[in-house]
C-alpha cells in the first residue's frame, strides 16, 4: 500500500509531499489539498517499513516527504504551516482543483525538451488523452524497469531523467498561481511533525533533520508558550486560545522523540515540564483527560476524545509517551495514570477497538517486553564509531522500546537526576557502549554493533 501510494497520484510526483486522499481505488485521482497531519503522520509509517524490509524507495520518500515540508511549509520561525488549497488560478484566471499539478504532453515539451520530455513522459504515464480533465495526473503506473527495457535504456538512467526533470518541472512550476497556503501554526500539527523530521533524524541518521525538529520545537516554546502555558495557535502572534489537550500531548510526543534522536536532556526535561501541565490541567482522577483545560473556557460538559480519526486523539498519543516515561525514568506514577486512562478507554476499546486504533499501539508497547537502550558514549570517541555501534539499532523495526542516548560527564549527571538507568554506566575501551535492558535489568554491555544486533533480535523475538 505505502508504494502505491508512493507511486500513485496522491503524491505529488514533482514537489513531493501527499495530496489528502483519493477518490480511486488506484490512488491516482486525488483531492489536491495537503495536510501537514497527514504527511507528518504517513513519514512514521515509511521509516518503519524501511526499517522492517530494508527497502531504499521507502526511505526516499521520507527524505522527499521531509524536503517538500522544510523547502514549501516552513515558517521563518522553523515552524511548520498548516496546509495548502486544492484549487488554483488557470491560465483563464478561473479557480480549478489540481491545475497546479497537472500537466499535458506539449507543457512537459516547452519545459524539458521532447526527448527527456517522451522519457519521462513513459514513465509517468503522461499521455495526449490525459487521466483528468483533458490533463495528466502525474503517477508511475508501472515498474521503471519495465518503462526503461521499452525504451532501450538502463533503469538508471531512466531514474535519474525523472529526478532531473523533477526539479525542473518543480522550478517552472513555481511561475504558475500557486494554491492558497494556509500560513497558521497549530501547536497540535506542529508537534506530529516534529515527531517525524525526529524520527527520520534518527533512523537515516541526518542531524539536519533533527535540527529542523529542533528549530520548531524551539519556535512553540518560545512563542506559544505564554504565561507558562502552551496557547493554541500562531498567526503573526500566539492565539488568545489555549491549548487544547491534542496540542499538549502531540507536542510532549515530539519533544520524546527529539530527545532519543539527538541525546538533549533539554528535551527530556521540557516533556516532564509539559506533562506536568497535562497533569494538572486536563487529566480526569478517574482516568483519561479532558479535551479543554481546567482553567480554560468554562463549558456546560468537558469532553473526553474517545476516537482516533484523521489524526489519533490526545489520549492515544499520551497513553503511549506515559509508558515511554516509565520506561526512561521508572517512576511507576506514570503507570498508575496510564493504567487509569486504559481503564476509562476500556468499553470502547472492548466494543470498538479500531475507534482507538492508535491507542492499541501502548496496548502493545504495555503487554510486550519493551526494551531501554543506553548508549553512553566517551567525550573523545573515535569519528564514525557511535554511528556504526548506533547502525543497528537504526535499522532494526523494534517498536517498542526506548533510546537514551549520553555522554559522559556533564550531560549523563543531567540525564541520570531524570533517569537513573543512566547512572553508573559506562563507555568501555573508550569506544561508545550499549545497554540493552528490560525494566532495567541489562544485559551485558556491548561496543561491537553486530553484538548489539544479537541482543536487539533475541529481545525482540520473544
């Protein structure tokens, strides 16, 4: 599904990025708005079948996913904006859906030439009659390597005529009236994709990624975060809004995420922070959390989010991050609350367990044996030696565990006031060294990577 997808229409073949849904089975014909929600929620799924099929495809379209948002939907700030129209102006001056992305034979021609225009031409399967409206949806209706043998080239070179005409096409394509852009930053939307340039960082090993997590991140604390509490939104200033529930829990999730990325104990401390407000603020002593805040907008009912739809609720997320708490710290408190929200979830997770899909995820991530990692690594280790101990772990699909990564010194006395499984551990042999544990008790530390393979395979097999 992930490489039709990829392959289909839905995806903007030259910018990058996917369209909001489509109204074909074949994921050809799309409605042409794009949501940050959605490309931030589909680029987990692509590392994670990367990771579990070690498919290089699946890894490109992270990397292009990621290219449209920091090159097209990124604030001055480092923050993300929220969407762009499906409509925009044609030569006519007349609003139409898709005319922006669309093109026909003769467009490609006046922009590329008419030998690398046919070429690519066949491989996006570009003809006279088109797919939509007299004009052609972009889309690979078949392998490249069968388009390449028709054609008498090599798949490569083929391959490498698409991404050349991409970046023309994307160049010309900017002197057409774009789609409207919705320039607001929502905190909640913002935080998922936080979460995702994080991950990404993380499992391809790209510190720029996390940097551009990093700089959102660093936008909503200090922008949206006013008087100590997280404000809604962001159009030129904060929202007189507060935060809902979804926006406080998206964000602490981004916040995890950046901090097993690149080992800041500041984002582990800023996640504590904010789920002390959730706490506080919106949680229900008898269980789950309130969608509005206890000093916000006095209503006659305070609901609770109780379905996972476009995007998964507040709950589903925090119930996940509360177990991952656990997991770093220990503290059993966050156990006790997640326990509580699994509970007041229960009938609906009995009766209509796909309403909360997402929250089946800390179902599993509490039922399974989850792992913690600590890499500590020595101030002055050898180039390149904590990224071959750290290989495995990259390319290994182990959903459920946690990463804490230290250096000693300074950093791992921070990080083990937060998380004692840090404290007293070691690098060995002046080389980055891993512990692989379950509720903190580890097994033998390792420096050799293909060592920590073994021990991440066996403690994912049971």
């Amino acid at each position: 599904t992930l490489r039709s997808m990829a392959h289909g229409g839905i995806y903007d073949q030259v910018g990058g990025g996917f369209h909001r849904y489509t109204v074909d089975p074949a994921w050809l014909v799309p409605h042409f708005e794009k949501m940050l929600y959605d490309n931030a929620l589909l680029v987990p799924a692509y590392l994670e079948a990367f990771q579990a099929t070690g498919d290089p495809e699946l890894a490109a379209v992270v990397r292009d996913v990621l290219r449209y948002i920091g090159r097209d939907m990124t604030a001055p700030g480092g923050a993300f904006y929220s969407a762009t129209d499906a409509d925009s102006l044609d030569p006519q001056g007349e609003r139409e859906e898709g005319w922006f992305f669309t093109w026909t034979p003769t467009e490609l021609q006046a922009v590329l030439g008419p030998e690398l225009a046919a070429r690519v031409g066949a491989a996006w399967g570009v003809t006279a009659k088109g797919n939509f409206e007299g004009r052609n949806i972009l889309n690979r209706p078949r392998p490249l390597a069968d388009v390449a043998t028709e054609l008498g080239v090599t798949e490569a070179a083929l391959a490498a005529d698409v991404e050349q005409a991409r970046d023309t096409l994307y160049r010309a394509r900017k002197d057409r009236p774009a789609p409207l852009r919705d320039d607001k930053i929502l905190v909640a939307w913002n935080g998922l994709m936080i979460s995702a340039f994080a991950r990404a960082a993380f499992v391809l090993d790209a510190p720029d990624l996390a940097a551009r997590g990093a700089a959102a991140a660093d936008f909503l604390l200090a922008e949206l975060r006013v008087d100590g509490t997280l404000r809604r939104a962001w159009l030129g200033a904060p929202s007189a809004y507060l935060g809902f529930f979804e926006d406080h829990a998206f964000f602490l999730q981004g916040l995890l995420d950046l901090f097993e990325a690149t080992g800041d104990v500041r984002w582990l401390q800023e996640a504590l922070a904010l789920d002390a407000q959730i706490q506080a603020r919106f949680e229900d002593p008898a269980g789950g959390w309130f969608v509005t805040a206890s000093d916000g907008e006095a209503l006659l009912i305070r609901q609770k989010p109780s379905y996972d739809g476009a995007i998964p609720t507040g709950t589903s997320v925090q119930v996940l991050s509360l177990y991952r708490l656990l997991a770093m710290t220990g503290d059993d408190a966050y156990r006790v609350r997640a326990e509580a929200a699994l509970k007041a979830s229960g009938t609906v997770l009995e009766q209509q367990p796909l309403a909360l899909s997402e929250l089946l995820l800390a179902v599993d991530f509490r039922t399974d044996r989850s792992l913690e990692v600590v890499i500590v690594s020595p101030p002055d280790a050898p180039a390149g030696s904590l990224q071959a101990l750290m290989a495995p772990l990259r390319e290994s699909f182990v959903p459920n565990r946690v990463l804490l990564p230290v250096v000693e010194g300074a950093q791992q006395e921070a990080l083990a006031a937060i998380t004692p499984l840090v404290a007293g551990k070691a690098a060995r042999d002046g080389l980055p060294t891993a512990y692989v544990c379950e509720q903190g008790a580890c097994q033998w530390p390792t420096t050799d990577p293909s060592k920590l393979a073994e021990q991440i395979a066996a403690a994912s097999s049971y």
